[in-house]
C-alpha cells in the first residue's frame, strides 16, 4: 500500500499535474476511447509471465476487470489454479519465482470466491491439501512448486463454502449467517464477539511488524467486506451485517479506514459508482489502503470510465487551489501545494494509464514536448508505461 511518504516522494512534480492537464485537450475522437475495444481483450494468459514483473499487474487486469467476461475470468483463474498455463512452474526454480507464481495462483483463488464461483470448490480443496503438504515441507518442498499464502486460500474457500450453504441473501440476518459459516469453515468455532477479539489481537500483532502480511482473521474480514459490499449493491440493508464488525478506530485506523471506504461504496448505486469515485478522488491527501480500494474498483469497472476520468482531471486543473505556481526550487513551498493538489490526482492519472493502454496515447502524447520539466516527466513517464506494456497496482487482494 501506498502513504503519505510515498505521495512526497512523486510530490514535487505533483504541483505542476494541474498545468499538464491544463494545456489544450485532447479531441473528442480522441477522448472517445471507449468506442474502440478494451486492449485488455488482447491479453492472453499463455504470454504473460508470472516472473515477470511488468506482466503480473496485467494478469491481475486479466481476472478481475469487467471488460473481461465473467465466463473467461473464470476459465483463467481455472487455468491458473490448475497450471494449464504456458508459464506454469516447471524445473528447478528460486524461491522467488516460486513465490511469484504462487502470488498469481493466490490471485487467481481470491478471484474464484469474488466471483462466488462455488464448482471450484472440489478443485480448491485438492489444491490445498496438495500445498499444505509442500509448505510443510519447506526448503525441501519440490523446486517447482508455488508458495501461497494458505489462509489466503482456506478463506477463499471457507467463502465459498458459506455462499454454497446460503446461495440467496435476503437480509442482513443472512449475510451474517454466512459469515458464521465463513468462519466455521476456516477453522474459527468461537461466536462472532470471540472473532472480533482475536482480529484485535491479530491487528495488533501485525501493525507491529514489519512485512508480515494479512494473517488469517484479516483475510476474513476482507472477504466479508465485500461480500457486504456486493449484496448492498443488490439492493440489500447491510447495516444490521456491518454492525458485527467492531474496529477500534484509534488502535487499528487503516483496518478501520478501509472498513468504513467499502461501506461507503456500498451505499453508491452501482450506476453511479464510478462517477461518485472520480469525485471522491479530489478529497484524497493520501493514496493509501482505504484510497486503493476504491482505486481498484475504478479499474475493474473497466474502459467505461475513462471518459469520466478524463473529465475530472480536466475539471481539476481548472479548480485547484494555490493555482499560481511557486517555483519549482522552494521545496517546502512545493509540499504545502501538494496537500492542496491532493494525492487523488495520481490516482486518476494511473487508472487512465492502466485502462486506457495505447488507445490513452494521444491524450498524453502533446504534453511530452511541454516547457516544462515537471510536466515533461509526468507525461513521459505515462507515455512510457503505456509503450512498455506496464500498467499500476492498486488493491490486488480486495
């Protein structure tokens, strides 16, 4: 996850975004990119390479965006659990690549439970079993084996499991009771007040150390929030469901800030939900957890929402505070500006590189010959990733 220090580090630059976007604008034929098909219908699983890190956010593209069919992301994170992929782990590999193939199968599990695809379950639980046994074993484990996170895949599994008992959600009552059975599944026996306590000591445990990742109470608690997330935007009244979730908000405060950020979408007609989050974004100082999840959910709405995207971007550079430059050298000037500029605007700016691909071009492509330095490395730096086949990360694990 991104934070603040890292919004200060791009800082300096971020000062002169608005005037980037300031200049003369694209055409319309060249805003209209959304008339011309997703790039991402380009994407073949048999090509990108796990190992390679230009290619994992891609493949992440791959299972989750909504310019993807349902059907095909199914078969690919199928193909991925299975190994049925031209890349699949094979012969003596390092610990890393074992581990970056096992992050792509692991993504591949979480989009299987989003997509509460239950006919995976049979597959996911032969799978666990076999992983169980190679984590078990270690350093001695065979050299071509992923290495996962497993309370990933037990909670992806355990959700599974919960929707298959109760496919129908009608109230909040059974969101609820479909937690219980997430739980039970998982391994958890005690009631929802004992899960509550043991995700507290849990927070605890990793807010004080450093890369230990989501243990397995958090992976719980991720999954269910979208699960209030989806079934809200069905229509449901989710808020007897969000009130189990008790989240200290001075000792846990990402936890809690990423709670409250799916609740909020939850609450935005679906119909509306990218118009809302592009407006959300110009309220963004910072550009992490709570600022990724929302991030993410732009991308997997997919090409639709590039207009608006654009839109807002323009509208901004026209409604910036602190509008009148100060020069580039006063650093501590600079940093004032980029609370007023807001970290929002990046995060527009990667989600119109990373959907957009080439058809985003000729919206950047007159800002790479600008008089200014800033506004030169901003737009080549875009122009860059766009030819290089790169695209951003944002909250692959939500």
């Amino acid at each position: 996850m991104r934070t603040i220090a890292f919004g200060l580090t791009l800082g300096i630059g971020l000062i002169s975004i608005g005037c980037l976007i300031a200049q003369p604008m694209a055409t319309e034929a060249d805003k209209n990119i959304t008339k011309q098909p997703s790039w991402m219908l380009q994407l073949d699983i048999d090509k990108l390479n796990p190992t390679n890190p230009s290619d994992r956010p891609k493949i992440l593209l791959l299972l989750r965006c909504e310019d993807i069919p349902r059907a095909k992301r199914i078969e690919n994170a199928l193909r991925y659990v299975r190994g049925e992929y031209a890349f699949a782990p094979r012969g003596d590999l390092s610990w890393d690549e074992r581990r970056m193939h096992g992050q792509i199968i692991q993504q591949a599990v979480h989009i299987l439970a989003r997509l509460n695809y239950v006919d995976a379950i049979p597959l996911l639980e032969q799978k666990l079993q076999f992983w169980q046994i190679a984590s078990r074993q270690g350093w001695e484990s065979p050299p071509d084996v992923p290495i996962l996170d497993l309370g990933h895949v037990r909670t992806a599994l355990a959700r599974l499991k919960a929707v298959r008992d109760i496919p129908e959600v009608k109230t909040s009552a059974d969101l609820i009771e479909q937690l219980r059975r997430m739980l039970q599944y998982a391994g958890f026996n005690g009631s929802l007040e004992d899960w509550n306590r043991e995700l507290e000591k849990e927070l605890d445990l990793t807010y004080n150390s450093a890369d230990i990742g989501p243990g397995p109470h958090q992976w719980l608690l991720r999954a269910y929030m979208a699960m209030l997330m989806e079934a809200s935007w069905r229509g449901l009244d989710i808020e007897p469901a969000a009130r189990v979730i008790q989240l200290n908000p001075e000792k846990h405060k990402p936890a809690k800030e990423e709670f409250d950020a799916v609740i909020q979408l939850s609450k935005v007609p679906r119909d509306r939900l990218a118009q809302w989050i592009v407006d959300d974004a110009m309220n963004w100082q910072v550009f992490a957890g709570a600022q990724a999840i929302k991030a993410q959910v732009l991308v997997d709405l997919g090409v639709s929402v590039l207009p608006l995207v654009w839109s807002k971007l323009e509208w901004a550079a026209r409604h910036r505070e602190s509008k009148d430059a100060t020069p580039l050298g006063d650093k501590s000037t600079a940093c004032s500006q980029i609370k007023d500029t807001g970290m929002g605007l990046v995060a527009l700016l990667e989600v119109l590189v990373t959907l957009g691909g080439e058809q985003a071009l000729p919206l950047i492509e007159p800002f790479t010959q600008d008089e200014n330095k800033w506004v030169r490395h901003y737009a080549c730096r875009a122009k860059e990733y766009i030819q290089q086949g790169k695209v951003f990360l944002f909250a692959p694990y939500f």
